[in-house]
C-alpha cells in the first residue's frame, strides 16, 4: 500500500509522517509539499530516508499529476493548506489558491488514478462560533467566518460532491486548535511561548475571552489515522480535545506565563480580530462511538511538553521568527 501526505513538511503534517513511520502500516510513504512559508524541509529530519518527497504546490495541476503518474498512492492525507485566519484576512487570494484549487485537483487526480481512501484535513473553524453551551455536531450547519474557514468550507462541499457524484472514497476530518512541536509561532501557543522566552509581551487579541478547545497534534495524528484506516467513506468526523482543554485564551496564556516562571505583566492586549469568534465547540461523540478514539493528552501536560520542546529548540523556531518578521509588522503594526 502506498500513501501520499500533502502538507508533509507542515506543522500537523510533519508530525503526522513522523507518526505514521513509527507504524509500519504502509509500504511506501511519499510527501508533497511546497516548502514555501510553513513548510521546512528539516521538519522531517531523521525521517526523510523514509519517504519520498515530490517540493510541488498542490495548486500546479500538471506537476501534480506527474507525482500521480509516477507514485499512485493507494491513500491521500491531505493536510497542504494555508491555515492562519490572520493571514487569510491580510491576503485572502492565496487561501482560495492552495485551500480550494489545490484539493481540487487532489480530488481530480485522485479520482482520476483510482486512488482508494482520501482522508480530507479540515477545521472545526467551518462551524463558525459557538454559542455557550452549544458543540458542533458533524451535521451542524457550515458558517465560516474567515476567508480562511470559508476556503476550507468550500473545499469540504466540493469533497463531500466528490463522494456523491463520483463514489469517491473521501473522508473528511474536522479538529479543533492543534498545538505542539513544529508550529509555526504566527499561530497564539508558539506565538505566546517563543514570546516569553524572549522576555517579550504576549499579544492577546480584545478582552482574551475568546475560547478555544485545545487537541494536542500527536492525539489529533492519532484520530486521523485511525480515521484513514478505519473511516467511512462519504463521512466526517469531529476530532476535538478533552474537554478540560477549552479554556479562553487569557487563561491560557497566564498558564504558560507559570510554565515559564513569567509575570503577566507581559500580556498584552491589542485590538481584536476582525470577525474574531468567540468559541469553538465540538461534539466528538461519533469518533468515539464509531471508532474508539478519544483525545488522551490534558491542557497541562500537553502545553508542558510544547514548552520543553521550544526551550530546547531555539534555533528552529528564531529562524522562523526572523523569517516572519514582516508578517508580524503588517498584522500587529496597526494594533
Ligand atoms: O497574537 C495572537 N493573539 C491572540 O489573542 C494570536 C495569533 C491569536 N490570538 C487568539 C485568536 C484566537 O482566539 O488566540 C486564539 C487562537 O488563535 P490562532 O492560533 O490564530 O488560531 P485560531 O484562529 O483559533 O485558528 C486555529 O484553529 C483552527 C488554526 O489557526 C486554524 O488553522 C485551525 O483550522
């Protein structure tokens, strides 16, 4: 069985390789990935000699269809996607790009060279927000907020009229925020722990009442895995974190100030998000009664495990900062 990964050299795709190398469940593994900003060839350090890597941008038809012709995978993981909401706001055209033309060529070309199971990552953002007390079921109504929720809206639709109008063998997955090694530091927990590391003030968006339901990236590789192997074809399935793990992000942020023995002095609020939403809520009964998985990792001991990981990984992640420099003055410049 061969399988492709887009977004490979990603921050959920790098670790979803190292994961699925750890269990021998494919005969070959290969990685499609653009390398442009998110994506760094030395995520997948210490496992590149056991795959193949194709450096394509999913959105070039003609050179994916070269990778199609030479590997024909028998699964896709799709995860190539431009994911950060506050960039989706600053230049939404690239989102439309990657998020919408470029699975759908996956989705041609997939469908084209017979490609038996395409596992589609999605969010838990193409909800919308939800109200308090209210979590998202897999059938809730789709009510984006961002350029960015509403590119990978789009794409679901087109994924789920695949499944309809083709038969094609999709899955599709919805998870909430993912954290842990290897994410970028634009996104709030790398941003915030890289932030105090550095003894420099943490931008917390409006009042920091905001709520996210937080699912570290080795349970979330875990759920799509098991949801690639084990999924009904035509379904979704939500894949959210304990429910401990949702918590507004102000809290959060004083938790990683004690992690790292810093005063909250240092966060800082700025002005809010456009159409910045306030909770993000999801029912993950149906993973758990159709498949038997469950998040495992608490708030506590996953955001411990991020913290060590960036601690002893400086050089990663200020080669990131210096590279993002730019963003970071036209996102928070006017803040
Ligand atoms: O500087 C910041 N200050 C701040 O208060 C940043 C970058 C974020 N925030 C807030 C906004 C959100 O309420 O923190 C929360 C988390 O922000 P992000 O890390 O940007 O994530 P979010 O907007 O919630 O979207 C994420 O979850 C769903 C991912 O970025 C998406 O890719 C995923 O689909």
């Amino acid at each position: 069985m061969r399988c492709l990964v887009t977004g490979g050299a990603g921050f959920i795709g790098s670790n979803f390789v190292r994961f699925l190398l750890t269990r021998n469940l494919y005969d070959k593994v290969a990685v499609v990935d653009n390398l442009s900003y998110g994506g760094y060839l030395d995520n997948l350090n210490g496992v590149l000699s056991g795959i193949d890597f194709f450096q394509i941008d999913i959105s070039d038809y003609s050179s994916l269809a070269k990778v199609f012709e030479e590997f024909r995978p028998d699964h896709v993981y799709h995860f190539a996607a431009q994911s950060h909401v506050d960039r989706s706001i600053l230049n939404p055209g690239q989102f439309i790009s990657s998020n919408i033309v470029g699975s759908f060529n996956l989705f041609e070309l997939s469908r084209i060279y017979k490609t038996q199971k395409f596992i589609h990552v999605s969010t838990d953002e193409v909800y919308g927000s939800a109200n308090p007390g209210e979590s998202f079921l897999e059938s809730s109504p789709l009510d984006p907020s961002s350029p960015y929720s509403a590119s990978k809206a789009g794409s679901d639709l087109l994924a789920l009229s695949y499944y309809k109008t083709f038969n094609f063998p999709v899955v599709i997955t919805r998870s909430s925020n993912n954290y842990g090694p290897y994410q970028l530091p634009e996104k709030f927990i790398p941003l915030a722990i890289t932030n105090l590391l550095e003894g420099k003030p943490v931008p917390i968006y409006g009042t920091g009442m905001n709520i996210r339901n937080w699912l570290y990236v080795e349970d979330n590789c875990e759920a799509i895995l098991t949801v690639g192997l084990h999924g009904a074809t035509g379904e979704i399935y939500n894949i959210g974190g304990l429910h401990e793990c949702e918590i507004p992000n102000l809290e959060l942020a004083k938790i990683l100030c004690d992690l790292l023995g810093r005063s909250y002095s240092l966060l800082e609020f700025v002005k809010d998000r456009p159409a910045h939403d306030l909770r993000y809520s999801l029912d993950s009964s149906k993973i758990k009664k159709q498949l038997n998985w469950e998040a495992k990792t608490k708030l506590r001991d996953g955001l411990h495990k991020t913290v060590e990981w960036y601690s002893t990984n400086r050089p990663w992640w200020e080669k990131r900062k210096k590279e993002l420099e730019e963003y970071y003055k036209q996102n928070y410049g006017n803040r």
